[in-house]
C-alpha cells in the first residue's frame, strides 16, 4: 500500500481535510485554518487541481475578486482512499 504523494504532504493533507468537509470554501477561510500565507496555499492548491483533486473557481463578490476551493469527486475518491490506507497502517500497527 502506497500513500498518495499528492495528498501526504502535510500542507495538501490539511487543505484535502478541510475540503473534505465543506462543499467550497473561500480562499481565505482555507489559508487561514491551515495556517498559510497566500502564496504556500496558492502553490498547494496549484498542485491539487493539476492531479484533478481539487477545483478552484473564481469570482467576484462585489467589486472584490474571490476564489474558491472545492474537491472533485476523483478528490474525494482519492481522499477516502487515503485515510483508508492510513487507518490500515496504523491498525496493524496498534494490533
């Protein structure tokens, strides 16, 4: 068993986790639970969405731009095969 690279980076860990429980969330809502600046949570969802686990999608509220950060249904397959991967190593370990 092999945990996805993509998703075990810790910063791409917390993101996935975040996402995984909101149908979208804000930008600054995910930089700032993650603890992030602009620029680390920019490249990390760069690289989610270029595997196809998370979608970004941009706008306007107001006169001001957003983005917004959601996961595809291949991130949330992918997701929940990770977790199960990690439930599985630490199960055998704990038994």
């Amino acid at each position: 068993m092999n945990l996805d690279p993509v998703i075990h980076a810790p910063t791409r860990l917390q993101i996935m986790s975040l996402l995984a429980t909101a149908q979208e969330a804000e930008f600054s809502l995910v930089r700032d639970s993650v603890e992030v600046s602009d620029s680390v949570l920019s490249k990390h969802a760069a690289a989610l969405e270029a595997a196809g686990y998370v979608v970004i999608r941009k706008g306007h509220v107001g006169k001001r731009p957003r983005t917004w950060l959601s996961l595809s249904d291949q991130g949330r397959k992918a997701f929940k095969a990770y977790i199960e991967d990690l439930q599985k190593i630490v199960g055998s370990r704990l038994t």
